[in-house]
C-alpha cells in the first residue's frame, strides 16, 4: 500500500490508524471524562483532523525507524502528551477563566531556578558538564513539596510533608526506585526538595526544621520584600551566569576500538549476499561538506566503497575514502540482519523496447519474500535519455557517449519510465533480493527470457 510516497504493508496501516484513534479517545476520556469522540459535529471534525495527524505522524515514525531505532518509543511519549494537551485546552475552552496567582506563580518559578542553580554550581565546582536529562528529576524534586494533603485522615502528612523528616522517610520508602531511575536522578530529587525547603526558611510561616520533635516553625529574619523580590531576581542572575560557565552534555564514555576501514570492507565481503547488512555511518557530503549520519542497508560494495540504500527516502549512494564516493565515511559499523537469496537474471534486448524486458521483472516480483528490485546494465539507442546526477545520489543513468548508456541501480519504477524507449541492443541484470521463508517453498520457476528474432 502506497500512503505518501512510503510502501506499507496493510495490516500496518491498519494497525496504526486503529491506535491513532485509540490514543484520541483514552487521552480525551482521562482528561475530560468524555466517552463519545464525535458528541457534536465540531468535536467530530476535530477529532478526525486530530486523529489524521497522529496517523500521518506514525507513518514517518515507522520509516524513519529504519534509521534511528528509538524514532517509535519517542513518537509515542510525544503524540501522547500532545494528546493529553489537546484535551486539556478544549476542556478549559470550556471552562470560566480563571485568575493567574502570580504570586504564587513566581514562588513555584523561584523553587525551580534554585534548584536548577544548586546543580550548576555543583557541576561547575566539579568541573564536568550538565546532562540536560538531568534537570527532569531535579524539577520534579523541587516541585514535591508544594502538594498539599488536605484529608482530615492525612492531617500528620501534611505536617511532615514539608519536613527534613519527611525527606528522608519519603527517601526510605522508595529506595527499590533506585535500579529504575539511576543514582544521579535519584539523588537530584532530594537535591530539589531540599532546596525547596531552604527556601521556604527565607519566608514566613517556615518549616518544621525539627518535626516530630518540635512542631514550632523556623523562619530567617528576612522581610517580605527581600524574600519575594531579591532572591529570585538574584536566583535569576546566578542561573544565567552559571549557563555561560557550564558545558552542557552527556558525559563522555570511552568508545570501543573501531576495526581499520579496510576490515570492514572485507567483513562485509564475507556477509554479501547471504544476509542484509546494515552500515551505521557518519561522515559528511563531498558536494556540500555537512556532517550527516545513520543507518543504512547495504546494497553492494565495489572496491572500497559502499553502495547504500536509506529506506527513508529511498535514495542510493556510494560512501567510501576516495574523491568519487557521494560520501566520506569518518566512522563506520556493520551488523548483520536476516537471511537473504540474492537472484540475478540476465536480458538480451535487439531492436526491441524496454518495455520487452518487463515481464521478467514482474515474474520477480511476484515471488514469495521480496525486498527489493533494480536494474543494471548498458543500452545503445537513438533516443535520449536523462542522465543529470541529483545531488548526493548515485548517477543512476550515465552516458558514455553518444546514444550508449549505463543503468546502475534503477528500480521497477523507474525502468517502467522509460518502458517506451527503443534499443539497438541492451544488456541488462535483472536482480532481486529475497527473505528466505522458514518453511514452503520460497522459490517460483522463471521462464526464461524470450528474445524477438
């Protein structure tokens, strides 16, 4: 099935419009308590736009998984919380507005950029860069103690809620998260929630600094206007200061030792043609010099270079060292997929069309387990054909000279483009690459080629 240029199959298609208008319904039912998607012709129109972008979005997703493996675990966090923020909108559309509390807007922010500021000085003392992922757990942590237990039977949470106490009979409690979340975010929770509380001593009531022992309130002698104003504009300031001085980053872990290029080259030799090989590449474009990446399937290998195919966007291109690959590979590693049969037929054209060399590609086709199609070759006619070479793709269609052409690589479709052009002679390779099936047969006879006279 073809959807936007992309092939799939259709049970995926299915499955994926099935779970765009799942995720719709449960994100609006959680926030809105809402069981019917279409209560009015409104909200039936926007649901179904709704669910139309999820689904288109999840299309790409799967594609483009083929080169970045968490692209579908990242896709679903992401359509689910703007699922969720949808409803949320049109639920408080709904609603009578309500007043902003700036007030307690600003504290809540004031929480944060303490926390936040503790953390980059600690990085910036230590010499080392802050993991951005990092922040999450320390907001989170910040962000703790503003909950507020209002159940007469949780009256004692609430009085050790905002409590050093309380920090460590939470932190007691949940230790077994540890192996779940890492040292680093666990520790930074309880970074946050202190600071949540230093910062609450700045400003009256205080806390219970010796709760159970003592249920008065500690409170710095600070008045109102320093407390609400000064610390978190000098909060503000320190963090901005702090941004400048400190890298930002995941901690660099010492890389395996990559095999020489020349070993990856014969490695691959030795998987050719027996199993799909996947290239993960980085390097950058010989035509424009910017820096790219990914994984690709591997279609050939000619001297020491690769001849790549990236499912995405079904381009073909050679990487290798040398000044005539499309890319120039820095770094390089293979992995080695499923089985494959790789089966060639070669095709005689005299005084014929191209068109005359279709009903094998066909046959090929119909087979069981097919991947993928092309064909190579050179041809002699009269007529000409397009040989400009697209940027960063393999020139598919090269003349040699006059009404002498090469074909590398073409696809079905393309070969069916140009079905119509009459050859003097043709020389084609027509190959197919094949999963082998667990059981049955996975093979159907080939006529073979029929050559007019």
């Amino acid at each position: 099935m073809h959807i936007l240029g992309m092939t799939f199959a259709p049970w995926l298609v299915a499955a994926i419009l099935a779970g765009s208008a799942a995720i719709t319904w449960l994100t609006n039912w959680l926030v809105t308590r809402r069981r019917h998607l279409f209560a009015s012709i409104g909200e039936g129109i926007a649901s179904l736009v709704w669910i139309a972008l999820v689904f288109i979005g999840g299309l790409y997703a799967i594609r483009y998984s083929e080169r970045f493996a968490p692209a579908l675990p990242l896709y679903g966090f992401v359509v689910v919380l703007l699922s969720l923020l949808r409803a949320w909108l049109y639920r408080r559309s709904l609603a009578v507005p309500a007043s902003i509390n700036w007030p307690d807007f600003v504290r809540q922010l004031t929480y944060l950029v303490g926390a936040w500021s503790v953390y980059l000085v600690w990085c910036w003392l230590g010499n080392q860069p802050a993991q951005p992922i990092l922040f999450l757990p320390l907001s989170l942590g910040a962000l703790l103690p503003s909950i507020r237990w209002r159940t007469e039977q949780a009256k004692w949470l609430a009085e050790a809620w905002r409590t050093p106490a309380g920090v460590t009979g939470l932190a007691l409690i949940t230790v077994p998260l540890i192996p779940l979340i890492g040292t680093p975010a666990w520790g930074l929770v309880w970074v946050g929630f202190l600071c949540h509380l230093v910062l609450d001593l700045l400003r009256p009531p205080g806390i219970r600094l010796l709760w159970p022992f003592r249920h008065q309130h500690y409170c710095l002698a600070l008045s109102p206007h320093v407390s609400e104003r000064w610390v978190p504009l000098g909060l503000a300031v320190l963090a901005m200061l702090l941004t400048t001085a400190v890298d930002f980053g995941q901690v660099a872990t010492p890389s395996p030792p990559a095999p020489p290029y020349e070993h990856t080259v014969a490695y691959y030799y030795s998987l050719r043609g027996r199993t799909r090989v996947l290239a993960q590449i980085e390097g950058s474009w010989q035509t424009t010099g910017r820096r790219w990446g990914g994984t690709f399937e591997v279609l050939n290998a000619e001297g020491q270079s690769f001849l790549l195919l990236d499912h995405f966007t079904g381009r073909i291109f050679t990487a290798g060292r040398s000044a005539e690959d499309d890319f120039y590979v820095t770094s390089i590693r293979l992995t080695a997929g499923e089985a494959i049969r790789v089966k060639p037929v070669e095709v005689h054209l005299e005084d014929q069309l191209l068109a005359d060399a279709l009903p094998i590609v066909y046959e090929m086709q119909r087979e069981a387990g097919l991947l993928y199609t092309f064909v190579s070759g050179e041809i002699v006619t009269t007529s000409s054909l397009p040989s400009n070479q697209p940027l960063n793709q393999l020139e598919k269609i090269q003349a040699c000279e006059a009404g002498h052409y090469t074909f590398h690589y073409l696809t079905a479709a393309e070969l069916i483009a140009l079905a119509s052009t009459p050859v003097q002679t043709a020389e084609l390779v027509i190959f197919a690459t094949y999963t082998i099936q667990p059981t049955g047969p996975t093979v159907t006879p080939l006529p073979s080629p029929q050559v007019r006279p």
